[in-house]
C-alpha cells in the first residue's frame, strides 16, 4: 500500500472525511494541503530530501481568496506535479461530472483515478487507491459509462445543422425556419428542442453554448 500520500483540497469538511479514509487504510503519512502552490512546493521539496510522495490526490476546483496563488487549478497543479515528478501516482476527487472533462483528464494528463465527490464517495475513492496501488486506472463505472456514451454519440445532419446556427448566434426560435430553407427534416421547434435535449444529456452538458462549443473544438461544424 501507499506510504506516503499528499492531498490537495481545500475544503476542511472533505480534508477531515479523507483523513478518516486513509486512516481505516492504514497510510502511514498523509500531508493535507489546502493551496496548490503549497502542494507543489511539498512535492519538490520531498524530492529534493529524497523521501518523495507515492500518490496525490487533488480535487480540480479551489476557491480564490486573499492568499496570491500561481497555480490555481487542479490541473494546474497535476501538469506541474508531472514536471516535478513524472511517476508521480495522481487521484481525481472531484464534484466535476461532465464526460468531456473527466475524459480528457485520462487522456491528456495521464491521471491515474478519478472519484467523483458524490453518494459512497468514500468507498469509491478506497477502490481507487487499491486499484491505482496496483498498477490499474481507476474509473467508477458511472463515470466509464458516461464517457463511453459520449465516445460512442452520433450526430445525424439535422444536429450538426442546429448546433452549426446556434455557433454563428442564430436564436433557438429561428432555427426552424432556416432549417426549411435547407430542406432538413424534422424541422419543427419541438424537434430542434427535443435533439438539442438529446445532445445535451448524452454529452453531459446543462447549456446550448456548452455544446457549441464542443462541437466547435470537435471540428463538427
């Protein structure tokens, strides 16, 4: 098992339920840090003693306040940590749900975990540190699923259409008139309505502009 944990969280109430996990699994040592400056510096100077940290566990968002922070995001943090120590074990704890994101954190900083702060979270994030421990990526199978749905969506013609207007500013109301005059089908607002729902949902987004911009940064339209 891991001996020695940093976490970056700053939130006292989720700092104190994670201590009390990390107890019940027995670490060693475990540093709580509630600014990710703070936690970066903690790594390089571990290493830098030659007593480096196992895992981190950070969570993504951190409240700004009066202390002046460089790096003020979780990924902010994971990118440097990387830097500071490339085999560095890194753990997801965050309340961010959206498919997209948590997929590109696999992807592109190589996260090892992701738990998301949510019901048996603490659970959760148990399974994660066995499985990461083991040398395993770790995703609750909500999350996987999620993504997988997102992977796996199909945009018909008439999607690409709508979301393509709504990029360029067109008002909801006006799609289906510029849609008759492209000949797409179906075309009535209750339609335009029901597959901007449709995409949202399986996307994992709350607003039109989010999955404009999506589809913008996809190269969809």
């Amino acid at each position: 098992m891991f001996k020695k944990i940093l976490i970056a969280e700053d939130h006292q109430m989720t700092s104190l339920s994670l201590q009390k996990t990390l107890q019940e699994l027995s670490i060693e040592k475990a540093d709580y840090l509630h600014y990710c400056d703070h936690a970066i510096s903690w790594l390089k100077n571990a290493n830098r003693d030659g007593e480096p940290y196992d895992l981190l566990i950070t969570d993504l968002s951190f409240e700004a306040d009066d202390v002046k922070q460089n790096l003020v995001h979780g990924t902010d943090l994971i990118r440097e940590a990387r830097l500071v120590q490339p085999d560095l074990k890194v753990i997801v704890f965050s309340g961010e749900n959206r498919p997209k994101v948590i997929d590109e954190l696999f992807e592109d900083l190589r996260i090892n975990g992701y738990v998301r702060k949510a019901r048996h979270d603490a659970d959760h994030l148990k399974q994660a540190i066995h499985t990461v421990y083991a040398d395993k990526r770790y995703q609750p199978s909500d999350v996987r699923q999620a993504i997988q749905q997102e992977n796996s969506f199909e945009f018909t013609t008439v999607d690409i259409a709508i979301v393509s207007l709504l990029y360029q500013g067109e008002l909801q109301k006006n799609i289906p008139f510029k849609l008759k005059q492209r000949a797409l089908k179906p075309s009535s607002l209750s339609s335009v309505e029901k597959r901007l729902n449709v995409m949202k949902e399986s996307l994992g987004f709350s607003k039109n502009e989010q999955l404009a911009v999506y589809c913008k940064e996809k190269g969809l339209i």
